[in-house]
C-alpha cells in the first residue's frame, strides 16, 4: 500500500515530467523549423525484473548531447545534428549502442542486463564489515575507467581557444596556539603583529600570516598552432626588503604549490610527484568504491565515488570525488588529502580541493582550487606553518577566436600598471574578499620591515644562512665558512673579504677579499665589480650586466664544486694525494644577457696565468738538464675569448647571495660552451678551440620517484699541452658532488674529446615503503650509475710531441694522469637519504680503472639536502 504522502510525490513527478515533455515539444517546434530534426524517446528497464531504471546515461557517442533516465525509466533526446546512434550505459548493466533514423522521430524501448556487477558486492558500509577488495566485477572500478577513457575530452585542450580570467593568492603563516604566539620571544615586542592571529583555520591553532601574494591574469589558448598566452593585469606581494630575495621567494612558492590538474596523470606538490586517482593506471595502485548516486538542483546525475591507496605510505592521495553520468564522465568536484604514512618532509596534513563548473556545451572546467598544507618539525608539535594557495577561474569562453598577433611575443606579459594597481581596483577585481586577517598582513609587514630591530634580527639570520654580514648600511663580510681553511699547499689559510650591497649601488657590485698560506708564505687576493645594464640589480632576473675580475689565488686541477665556495673549510680534509695544485692568475670580463624566456648567451674574455704548485711540475717531453733532471716550465699562460648560449625553459630558482640555486622540474636546461685560444695575444702561448654540450633533464616516473639524467660532451681542436686539455671533474672530498666523479683523482683523466652521462635515481621511499621495520623511518632509497669515454688525439699526446708537457707523475715516478682510449670510466652508488630529513649517505664503488696508483674501489660519501 502506498501512503497518501507517496502517491502525492508521485504526481508530483508525472507532473514535472508532463511539463519537462510540453517544454521539450515546444522546442523541437523552434527547431523544427531550422530543419532536420530527430528525435529518440522511449524507456528504459531491467531486462530480468522489467523495472525502470533511473538515471541511466543516454547520449550520441561522440558528442555532447546526452540526457538522463527520470523516475519512469523515460528519456527523450531531441536534435538538429546528423547522428546515427545512441548508447545506454549504466552502472552495474552493459552498455547498449543502438542505430538510430536521423531526421526522424522513433521510439527505442531498452531493456538493460546486468554484467554480474551488482553494487552490492563491492560496497563496503562503514569499518566493521571486511569485504576483501577486488577490482574486478566493481563498478567503480569499470566507472575510473571510463573517466580515463574521457580524459582528453574533458581537458581545456580539447576546445579550439579558450579564455579566462584567473585569480591567484598564495599565503603562508606562522601556527601555534594563540598563547605561544603571543608570548614568542621574537615576536612579542611586536603587539600589532601578534594581534593579527587567526583562529578559525586550524582547529585549536591560531595562525599568523607573514606572506601574501596575489595575482589577476587573463589567459588565452590556442590548440592550432598551439599556443598560450598570458597577460599579468595585477600583482601584489609582501615585500620583505634586502634581505630576502622576493621575485626568489615568490618562485618558490609557486613551485611548491604547483598547479592540481586532476586529469593529468602525475601531479607535483612540494617537489614530489603524486599519482593522480583518475590516473591511466590508477586501477592497479588505488581502490575505489562507489558510495553513492545523487541528483543535482539541475537534475544532473552524480556518482560519489571514494578511492584510498593500496599501499598507505605511496605517494597518492585519499579521498572522494563527485562524476557526471550523461556520458561525458567529467569529474565536478574532489576532495582529497595525503595519508600521515606518506614520506613528505615537514608535512603535517596535506588538503586538496577542486570545484568545476558546466560549459554551455555540458563539458567542465576548474573553477576553483584550493591547496592546504599544515607544516610542522614534528607531527605532534603546536609549532608549524600553515600555506595556503587558492585559483579561481571565471569569464571562462570558449571558441571565441582571438587575432594571430595576441600570440606574438613573450608568453607572459605583464602590463606596465599591474604592481600599480591600487586598493580600489583589487577589491572590485579580486574573486573573493579577504578576510580581515589577510589585508592587515601587507601593512603589517611592511611596518615590521622598516623596524631597525627586525632589520637586525634578519642580518643576523643573513649571517647564518647565507654567509654575509652587514659592516655598516654599504659593506658586508662573508662569506664567513671561507675564513679559515687548510690544504696541503698553503697549510693554514685565513681569508678575509667582503662585497657592496644594494644600500651602496643597486646598479654596481664590488667585491674582494685577501689570503694569507702559513705555509706558502703566498698572499692571495681577488678584485672585481659588476655593473648592471638595467634598472634592476644585478642579481634580478633578467640580468644584463658587465662583470669583471682579477683574481691571484690557488686551485685543484679538476675540481669544480657546486653551490659551494672551494676554499670552504668543511671541504678542507680531503681522501688520498692531493698536492697538484696551481697558482693562477685570471683577469676576467664577460658580458650577461638574459631573456625572459629563459635564453641567454654570455660573452666573455680571459687572460690566464697558471703555474704549478705543490708536487705538480710543468715539465716538456724532451728537455733535460745538465745534471740529467728534467727542466721545469715556470708557468703557462693563455687568452681566450669565450660564448656560452644557456636555454632552460621554464626555469625556476631561488636567487641566494652566492648563488642561484635552479628548482628542478621536468623541463630540460642546454648548456653550449665555446672557447678559442689566440695566439700571441697578451703572450698567450697557445691557439686552440672548445667546445661543449651539456643537456640536464629530470625525468618523473610517477610511484618510481625520478631519475635527474645530465649528458655531456666536449671536443678540443688544436695542439695544446695537458693543462689545457679536459681534466675531468674529479672529487677527493667526502661531500657527493651529483656532477663530479666521487673516486676519480684530481688530474687523473684528461680527454680533447669525450662523452659522459650521470644518473641519479631517487626511488623516494617505492622500496623501503614496503618493508615494515623500514616504512615509518621514511627513509628514501638512490641508485646512480656514471660513465665518461673519451680519449686524446695522438698530436696531443706527450710522447709524440717533444714540445708538449709530460704528464703529471707521483713521486714514485708511477703515472697520475691517463688518458681513457682503453674503456671508459663508471662508478656506481647506492645512497640512502632522508636521514633527519636533510641527510644522504652514499656506497659509491668505482667499477673501472682499478690498478691505477692511490685509487679505493669503495668510499663514503654524504651530502645535505633540505628538500621536502
């Protein structure tokens, strides 16, 4: 029996439907009279039970045209396109496809069978009830797969052009409880900043924002000829003044928070790769289960599916996700974070949010994403960060052509008045207001930046991260780890020096510094300035920029470090023999030019002065003494003029007081160097030419980790003595050097012509995730494999040329320097990282070369790593 409230929602229901008929007739009318129209209605029902079956999908493969089963089990679709089939899918059922009459009007009644994949059998309701998980005969699994088989579809790519208005605002912030806070003893003499506090993001916590960025862009598409543009209408950020590099800070944090594309396989987040639920091949790491089917205000049938790693220490995600079911299978909304067992560095709790919107031609697009990351040394700590980064789409149009010319030029153009841009223009432009907390933040810290005791407090910190400390608004010294130094040459060295900083000439740099070897008796010394050509510093990018330099100091043949200075005192001890060393003598002046593509070539010119130091002897094939001992050469000196072309697409990096430190992604950076040797020029004695090709590329293999592959080759033409040879990156420190060979001796292998390749895989926990005492230790797991082949051309060679330099020899008269015609030279490591977050240690075995004099088969190397 059914009661009086039912058979009322019953006519309710014939009702609504009559009336959806009535205005279906009155627009096949309209369209009618355009032309062709065809017409397909009809019912659809359970072939075993003969019951209606509500909310299946009916649509024209293909197309966008599709409509849904109401509460009858009837359906009617109604078109002016030529079509000739529809098909019938349905959760649990197989799909029919059907022929249709076009331009006609038919009935087709469907009778559905199921496909042995009853709901029932997979859904788990609530924790108590274990049902072992299966993908097949589930249909959220078949579901996944048909979301997949969508993919492209539903992407922006798909359209011809697209354009839209984009909003961005990425914040970060102080967290603790609200007491903490307050009482900080950096921060409480600063009443106006920790009166700032937050308290309704994390429960219990009470944050404090002390980074704000903000950006309105309008973006275009072009699928043929493919092409993006976008033009920056309005930016606004923090700025935390000179010591910190904010154009750097601003790239790092948009590389952390990268954007969440849902559809793409992979998606990036604070440097790690997570595998998408909706991946090609999220079936075999993910289970999904199908909660739920719900109908939208609109009448749109959803599927709520929830899907969970198989393994819940990989990098992938838990959480649900709202489908369409007319056919075109979009994803309209996901909610999704990463498990506490997922080895992220810091991370406390990871939140993703995604929000679509409908097309007017029923496909989706993003309309709002929102990134949450709490930050903590620990996971039970008070203190932490807290980052947040919210996009917001709108004005999104669709196939609306836009003149050639837009494409024109740069990708990203910013128009001259988008830093102006006043209080008035952001709170009419911005998506979303901000919350009080949030505007307070820019005036806050810009008050804190001008207080001569953060100013303080932040040259300390220069002091102690970067290696410079002020002496007065124009001067600071540094870097202060290169002061004290020892080595076998100079013995104990002192170093004392110092640069300009931005308060004395943003537009020129001076730099210089004195050393003192107690056991050389030797004064060193460096001289040099850089001169911008542009209105910014000489350290913002794009540089264009005059530098120039005179420098009389030691060095190590072959050593070539990276992001560290060589006379830093932690690289000071030093494996096996290592007293071939020189005293050179540079003058130094080269052009920069950078573009903001990320091009830029490097003109420059260097006159060189190098004599042997220590055991190291300059001494030609032929030439004897008196007294039968072979006569030395004083010194060697040339001229070269050198072009460097750089291309690194996409390049992003943090721009420190040393060095700018590149942020790896999966674009790939060129490197060409050429030099020529001339002859007679300020009594160069040598002509010759070099070139050489560097290629680094990190290569994501989603749940693998990823490799960084750098290849490199090089050729020296001309006749030139061993010195001016390639001495191959050699390294007897006990700090990995990712570039450098760990178990090659200084000036053991030079070439004229060579090929290297480097690879160094990161497996980020795939191994050790699996093994149980090992997997909450988050320890990460490296492979890395090198190999150099090259060889020396025989007019370069010393026994064939009298006039050349012999090569290099211990004092035991054995060889220190060979050439590599024979077999080239590999090692190999495993390395195990991660330790205390910021640790790698490294096996590394040297596999060729091994009867060479002072070479180990086996070593230890380690090397810091701040990285998430």
């Amino acid at each position: 029996m059914y009661s009086r409230k039912n058979i009322y929602k019953y006519y309710f229901k014939q009702l609504l439907f009559s009336l959806l008929l009535l205005v279906s007739a009155i627009n096949a009318t309209a369209v009618v009279a355009q032309g062709a129209v065809t017409t397909i209605k009809g019912t659809v029902t359970d072939a075993a039970t003969k019951e209606a079956l509500i909310g299946v999908s009916v649509f024209v493969p293909g197309t966008s045209i599709g409509t849904s089963t109401d509460f009858e089990g009837n359906y009617q679709i109604q078109t002016n396109q030529s079509i000739n089939k529809v098909q019938f899918s349905y959760l649990g059922y197989q799909t029919v496809i059907m022929d249709v009459l076009p331009g006609q009007e038919q009935s087709l009644h469907v009778k559905l069978e199921t496909g042995a994949k009853q709901l029932s059998e997979v859904v788990v309701v609530g924790k108590k009830r274990k049902v072992k998980y299966s993908n097949k005969n589930n249909p959220a699994v078949d579901l996944i797969r048909e979301i997949v088989a969508n993919k492209d579809k539903n992407r922006p790519e798909q359209y011809d052009y697209v354009q839209y208005e984009r909003y961005e605002k990425t914040q970060m912030s102080l967290v603790n409880t609200p007491e903490k806070l307050k009482r900080n003893i950096l921060l409480r003499k600063y009443d106006f900043i920790t009166s700032n506090l937050d308290t309704t993001v994390i429960e219990g916590k009470a944050i404090l924002p002390f980074y704000m960025q903000e950006e309105i862009k309008q973006q275009y598409y072009r699928k043929d000829p493919e092409a993006n543009k976008t033009v920056v209408k309005a930016e606004k950020k923090v700025e935390f003044g000179e010591f910190v590099d904010n154009k750097g800070m601003a790239a790092y944090m948009q590389h952390m928070y990268q954007d969440v594309d849902i559809y793409e396989n992979n998606i990036t987040l604070l440097t790690n790769q997570f595998l998408s639920p909706i991946a090609d091949m999220a079936p075999t790491f993910y289970k999904f289960y199908l909660r739920d089917t719900v109908t939208t205000e609109t009448g749109q049938q959803l599927a709520k599916l929830q899907f969970e790693p198989r393994n819940p220490t990989a990098f992938m995600f838990t959480g649900e996700m709202y489908v369409t079911l007319d056919g075109t299978y979009a994803v309209q909304s996901v909610e999704m974070s990463v498990s506490k067992g997922v080895s992220i560095n810091w991370v406390r709790d990871l939140k993703v949010n995604l929000d679509f919107e409908r097309n007017p031609d029923g496909r989706y697009h993003l309309s709002k994403s929102e990134l949450k990351v709490d930050f903590g040394l620990t996971q039970n700590s008070d203190m932490g960060f807290y980052g947040e980064r919210v996009v917001s789409f709108k004005d999104f149009e669709i196939n609306q052509p836009q003149p050639a010319s837009l494409y024109e030029g740069e990708a990203v153009v910013r128009m001259e008045n988008a830093v102006a841009q006043d209080e008035s223009y952001w709170q009419a432009s911005r998506h979303d207001s901000l919350s009080a907390v949030e505007v307070t933040t820019y005036t806050n810290i810009d008050s804190l930046v001008n207080l001569k005791s953060f100013q303080r407090t932040m040259d300390w910190a220069t002091a102690l991260i970067a290696g410079y400390k002020r002496m007065g608004p124009n001067i600071e010294i540094g870097p202060l780890n290169t002061f004290y130094s020892f080595n076998p040459v100079e013995g104990f060295r002192l170093r004392f020096g110092g640069r300009t900083t931005d308060n004395f000439s943003k537009k020129l740099m001076l730099e210089t510094y004195a050393a003192y070897g107690f056991k050389d008796e030797e004064w060193k010394y460096y001289v040099g300035g850089s001169y911008s050509l542009t209105d910014r510093s000489i350290w913002e990018f794009p540089v264009r920029a005059i530098r120039a330099n005179y420098q009389k100091d030691t060095k190590i043949p072959g050593q070539e470090l990276q992001f560290v200075q060589e006379d830093n005192i932690l690289l000071s001890i030093k494996r096996g023999e290592n007293d071939k060393w020189l005293y050179n003598e540079t003058f130094h002046v080269d052009y920069l030019h950078e573009f903001e593509n990320h091009f830029s070539y490097k003109i420059g010119f260097k006159n060189w002065r190098q004599s042997p130091a220590g055991s190291l002897q300059y001494i030609r094939a032929a030439e004897t003494g008196s007294d039968e001992q072979p006569l030395g050469i004083n010194s060697l000196t040339t001229s070269e003029a050198s072009l460097e072309l750089r291309w690194a697409p996409n390049e992003q990096f943090f721009q420190g007081k040393l060095y700018r430190t590149p942020i790896a992604n999966k674009y790939p950076v060129f490197t060409l160097r050429a030099t020529a040797g001339i002859e007679g020029l300020f009594d160069s004695h040598y002509e010759y030419q070099n070139v050489a090709l560097n290629i680094y590329k990190r290569f994501y293999l989603s749940q693998l980790g990823y490799s960084d592959v750098v290849t490199e080759g090089g050729y020296t033409f001309g006749q030139v003595p061993f010195p001016l040879l390639t001495i191959h990156r050699a390294n007897q420190t006990y700090s990995y050097q990712l570039q450098s060979y760990n178990l090659m001796n200084f000036l053991e292998f030079v070439s004229d012509q060579y090929a290297s390749v480097h690879i160094d895989h990161t497996f980020n926990g795939f191994i050790f995730n699996k093994i149980p005492l090992l997997k909450k230790t988050k320890l990460r797991e490296f492979v890395t494999f090198k190999a150099l082949y090259g060889k020396v051309r025989a007019e370069n060679l010393p026994e064939n040329n009298p006039d050349l330099l012999r090569f290099p020899t211990f004092e035991d008269g054995r060889r220190a320097t060979y050439t590599l015609e024979n077999r080239p030279y590999m090692e190999a490591s495993v390395g195990i990282g991660n330790i205390f977050n910021f640790f790698r240690i490294d096996l590394v075995k040297r596999l060729t070369y091994l009867d060479n004099p002072h070479v180990s088969e086996f070593g230890i190397r380690g090397r810091f790593k701040f990285d998430f």
